[in-house]
C-alpha cells in the first residue's frame, strides 16, 4: 500500500512528531506508517485524514497485485 502522508506532513510544515502529537501516536508509528511497514487501522487512517482535511483514498492507496 502507497500512502502520502509525508507529502501531507510537508503542506503543513509538520514533523512527524507533530503528526504523532495531532493524532495521539508514537513517532516511531508514523514512521512505520509513512515507510510502508504498518498498515494503520481504519479509525487511524479516519483520523489521519481529518488532520489533514482530505480522505481515506488520498492518503492510502493500494498497489497494483495487493487488489
């Protein structure tokens, strides 16, 4: 899965301490989240998406054999 949260992160000028502190985890989970290694739950992808005002499927995209 393919995500743009670091791309998100940067139009507001957030660390991703910043995200972590905005959506109440771990730094080490959105640099999990950001490289691909953890998938995050659907109330967590919710979140990370009201933070940044924009949806689900902009953030978190499936690639092509994950279908």
């Amino acid at each position: 899965m393919r995500n743009t949260i670091k791309v998100e992160r940067a139009k507001k000028n957030w660390t991703q301490a910043d995200l972590a502190k905005e959506i109440g985890i771990s730094r080490q989970a959105v640099n999990s989240i950001e490289t691909g290694k953890f998938t995050p739950s659907t109330l967590l992808a919710l979140r990370m998406a009201k933070v940044f005002e924009t949806t689900v499927e902009i953030l978190f995209q499936m690639e092509e054999g994950n279908i």
